[in-house]
C-alpha cells in the first residue's frame, strides 16, 4: 500500500446516537459501543486507518462527557490529538480546528474527515479508494468526497450530483473521480427515486479528504468571522494558554457544518470552478443509523432461519421471526411476536419495532426534558 | 358471620402455573406470587377465609418444591398441615387425603376446598355464599359447589349444568341452591355460547364444600384401589412412620381429578340422586389464568388511559398503547408497540402479545426439555 506521509485521518467523534439508546449514553455514545463484533465503532474506525497513518498522525475531535472513555478505547493515540470541543459548534468549527492545528506542523497536511460510527465491510477497497482520494487531494485545491453508490432509494441520507468524468483522473475500473455538481438535502421518496434511477447520485458518507491550507483557506473565505478565532486557538496549542483559549474563544465560532459552510456555496460556484470531486465508492459502507440499520446489518451478515437475532444467555421463539434482541445475561422468549426491536440494559428496557425504531431518539428527548439524567 | 365450628379450609397449592414465567418457577409458582397486590395469591386465599375458621383449622396440599416459600408465606398456619405430596397425583388424592386426615380429629368435619391462586373482587360476599354452603353441606351427605355466573363464552373452563332449585334450599335474593345435573368438560366455542345463553350454566369455580366422611365414603366408593392407601397414610399421621409410609403408598394411588373420579360418576345418577348443589356466586371471581387475564384485571380496576400497565422504575410511552409491563427496577419505553406482553426478571425476558400469552407454557416446556433447571 502506497501511503502519503503527510496523511492525518481527523475523526469526528461528538456525536451522541441518540437513536441507540438505551444502549448509547451521554457518556457512552454510538460510536464507543461495540455494535458489530469486539471492537467498537471508533476503534474500527481506527483500526482499519492505520494501515495509512501511524497512531501519532491521529486526531480525534470529540467532547468533555465522551472524552474518557475515548482515551480508555484508543490508548495508542496521543492523549493531546483527543480534543474534547467546550462546546458543541457542528463540523465545520471542529474541522477547521483540526486544519490548522496540522498547519502548525505540517505545511503540505492532507486531512481525512471521518465518522466514528459506520462500518465497512471491506476495509481494504476501502483503503483503495482513499489512497486515490489522498492523492487527489494532496494534488492542489482539490475537495475530494467519498460517495456511496446507492443502493436503495433512501431517504435519510443528503446526496452528491455528479457531473463530468474528471479530466485529470484515470479511468480505474470505473472509479475514476467524478466532479461535484451539487450537494443536496435529505430528499422525499420520489425524489430518491429518481436520484437512483439517474444514476450519477451519491450519498454524502462525510468522509472527506483536502489539504490542510486548502481547508483553512475556504474557512477564511466562508467563515471570516470564525476562522480567526480557531487560529487564535490552533496558535495557542501545546502553550498553558490552550485550555483557557480554548474555552473563551470556541463557544464564540460559529454553529455549522462544514457541508453548509463550504461544500454547497463552493459548489455554486459550479463544476469547474468548485474543484470538488466525489469518489465513487463500493466498500460496503452502512452508518448504523439505527436499530434497524443494525439489525438489517446482522441479518445480511449471518441469515439466520427465522432472522431473529438474540444477543442473550439463551432464547427461545414460537411463532414469531424477524426480531432483534441484545438482551445480554437474559433467557429471552418470544412467543408471536415479530418485527420488534428488544433492547435491555442494567437499568432501562427499550421495546420498539423495526419500522419504528428511528423514533428512540424521542426518548432521549422526553430524559433530558424529565432531567433524568443517570439514564441520558 | 355465623361460623361453623366443624369448617376446615383445605388449600390446594400444588400447582405450578407455568402461564406466569418467567415470574412463575418450579420453586415459586403462581400462588406464591403477588399479581394482585402486595400479598401473595395464597397469602389472599388464606387471609379471605380466616373469618370463617382459626389459622389452626388450615391445611395445605402442595409439594416438596414449595413447601419451602409457603412454610414462609404462612407463618400462622400449623407447619404440619402444610403436606407436601410426594408425587403428584391431582385432586382426586390430594382431597381425600386431607378428608381422612379431618376424619380423624373430627367426625363433623366440613371440608372445604379452594384453589390458592384466585382473586376475588368481593371477599364478603364470598364468605356470605361459603357459610350458605356449609349449612348445607353440613346437613347430610350433599357436595356444594360454587358455580360462577358466566360473563362470556368463556372456553378455557369447565361448565356445571344445573336443574331445578334444591327444594330444601330458602331462595335468598335468587342465591338460592340448584341442582346439579351434569359437569361438561372445556366447550368450543359455540357450545360456550348456548351455555351463556341457556342461563342454568355455570363455571366450575373448583371450590366444593362437603363433609370428610361423604368425600371419604365417595372415594371408597369410586377409588376402592386408592383409598385404603389414603386411609393408611392418615393412620400414620402424627406418628415416626408417617414420612415413610406417605412417602411409599402416595405414589401408588391413582392419578386422577376429584371432578372425573367422583363428582361425574355421581352427577350421572341423576339429579334426585346425586346430592350435588350449585351455589350460583357473584362475588369477582378471577382465576387469573394468563398474563392477558391479569393485564385485564388490572385494566378492569384502574382504567388508565392508554391501558399501558408498566411495573417499572419509570416509563414513557409513543404511539403505544394496552400493553403490560412487569419490569421493575427498570426504566421502560415503548415506541409504537401495542398490545404486547412484556416480563422481566433477573434472568429471562419474556415478550409475548395479550393474543398469545396462553403459549407461554410453551417455553417452561422448552426449559424442562433442555434441563434448563435454573430457569425453570
């Protein structure tokens, strides 16, 4: 494997996955649990990076509630790239931050940007793609974005529309690189439709690659008024002054993602002139966006006769299938009942069903209303 | 109340009510459950009948696996007469055991039998309909059994079909006794709904009252082979022999309900002949047979608004509703689930729906069969 010395995988790990509760935990996020197989999701996340960086080249942007348990998950990774945000600001704030943090050390940085809590099923085509991702990016003001070829008219992921082939980019067994010509919202049904029939849409997957300068460039360009405020705190690292800068300045920086910040209004800039390139990617990508999504996942994986699937000290079913069960420690019955969602923990019990599961995040909101917080 | 000195209530508490797991175990079984309350089921059986008899005139039939919880359940009734059969051997023993016993320390004794894991709405009137009972009961060689007044084409019990009013018997605001004219087993469904119509049926209740010597005459009479066994057990009683001798001729006698080996047989003499009355009762009667039977119960009493019942540490509800929770110590969500079952214990979970809680035997079933003795 050909890897760039100036490759920093930057992984986005703030999120809270509300929709795994109970599971997920205001301290115990998605992305720290062990969703599928031993190792959790952020450990995965790194684990198949690693092949193109070394541990010290990682940065992890996350906050102070998930933060131990992150130092705990990774201990190969230097304490001081685990950054805890002192508040939640959207991406674009955290990948500006790691932009020019890198700056400060490496003029020709190439970042990646990734989630922390999707997996892949083929690691190594995963690498593939990246490697032609990096050095693409590593080229010049280049965008390069990951684009899940889709599979299903999904409607809860944002999409990429492609254009032209990129000039520059050979033909490899059809992944060339592709130019961006829009990014678009989360569509309705019919749209996705269309968008999967087309065929030159994408799912946006996050995972992003550009050079550090390239970054910190378009952040001065689309956010005036917050860049400064992350070089103030960037220039501050490694000094006494961090943490106090840190904490006065970052609350100041502007709530948004990068995708809204950066990607859209220089992609109106259109084709040619945007430099955005999506990569089209067939790695087995899913983001676990939900018990379902999990279960489906399973299933896939291990098809079961019945496809229901109980993480248990024991099950039995009669006349029921298709349910999925982490009830750890547990003999679990299931006498006719099918489609549901079974989750159990030492101190709450979740029971939702497959077509519905996308509503536990209302849970989490009626717990953090209720302020029971020993159970958010 | 007007008592009867001669009264001794027989509780018959042998059963394992395996429609209750995982609550339900062989150690702990239905009657020894609160499901109804703060006391257990027997502990309610106990405390209903104690205006009509002392503590001293109890005796329990039940066996060696819970003796144990009922020894401990009861602490005011005589440990001796909590027997524990050494082999199961249904009713048509159990009851005559207890009749040879009573025989021995009172000639006038009135047994009356009562199952240990049924509500009971009205305990005064109850005990109103009881002493009715008794008297007749005690007046000759007459068996009394309570019917209960169907409210539904009920199938899962057995039905008494009663003839013309006992002559004998004053009418007490319609209480007065009937005849009884055949003892029908389980109807399907049609048939169960000619009885509700017709008016003269009745539920078989499972509680009868009659004298020790009658019962001990009709089991002479209708178990030559196995009464001269019971007769020596009671012999025995109270002496060094009796453990050896209970232990060596009980498994002998014949395995057999007190319905088909007596009161059938009895009832086919007709109705002149038989001796056998019906007490119409309307006094709440539940046998709680089923999850579904107490999510009904419970519902009947307290009426809730999306009649989601949970026993837990907490709850929240969306788009859910009629479903019963029995999670303590836990804090349970429901999102978009209805009429659902759903039981949790230290070490099994079990999730049904109020249409299949009667399959739950299914899973003890399933547990004896893979010797999952813990669970059991």
């Amino acid at each position: 494997m050909k890897t760039n010395p100036h490759f920093y995988p930057v992984i986005l790990a703030g999120g809270r996955g509300t929709r795994f509760w109970p599971l997920s935990r205001k301290r115990h996020a998605k992305q720290l649990l062990a969703l599928d197989g031993t190792q959790t999701m952020i450990q995965q996340t790194v684990a198949r990076l690693l092949p193109l960086a070394g541990p010290n080249r990682f940065w992890v942007i996350t906050n102070g509630d998930l933060r131990p348990a992150i130092l705990r998950q990774l201990p190969k990774l230097p304490p001081k790239q685990i950054v805890a945000e002192p508040a939640g600001r959207n991406t674009a704030p955290a990948i500006g931050l790691a932009a020019f943090f890198l700056l400060q050390r490496d003029s020709d940085a190439v970042l990646g940007l990734f989630p922390s809590d999707h997996v892949i099923a083929d690691p190594a085509q995963y690498r593939a793609t990246l490697s032609r991702g990096i050095e693409i990016a590593a080229a010049g003001e280049n965008i390069v974005v990951l684009g899940i070829r889709p599979t299903r008219p999904e409607t809860g992921y944002g999409y990429i529309e492609t254009g032209s082939r990129d000039a520059a980019s050979p033909d490899q067994q059809g992944k060339s690189s592709l130019c961006v010509r829009r990014f678009t919202e989360k569509p309705d049904l019919a749209t996705a439709r269309q968008f999967l029939d087309a065929g030159n849409y994408f799912w946006n997957s996050g995972m992003f690659l550009w050079r550090a300068d390239t970054l910190a460039n378009a952040l001065r360009e689309h956010l005036p008024n917050t860049a400064p405020f992350l070089e103030r705190i960037a220039a501050a690292y490694g000094t006494r002054k961090f943490a106090d800068t840190f904490r006065k300045l970052y609350p100041k920086c502007e709530n948004i993602s990068v995708d809204y910040a950066v990607l859209e209004p220089r992609s109106a800039k259109g084709e040619a002139q945007s430099r955005i390139f999506c990569l089209p990617s067939d790695f087995g990508w899913n983001d676990l966006g939900s018990w379902t999504a999990l279960h489906e996942h399973h299933v896939a994986k291990t098809r079961p006769g019945d496809g229901s699937l109980a993480s248990a000290s024991g099950s039995f079913a009669f006349n029921a299938k298709n349910n999925y069960v982490h009830a750890p420690g547990k003999f679990v019955a299931l006498v006719g009942v099918s489609n549901l969602v079974i989750v159990e923990t030492d101190d709450a019990l979740l029971v939702t069903t497959l077509d519905q599961s996308q509503d536990v995040g209302k849970v989490v909101k009626h717990l953090d209303e209720k302020k029971l917080k020993k159970l958010v």
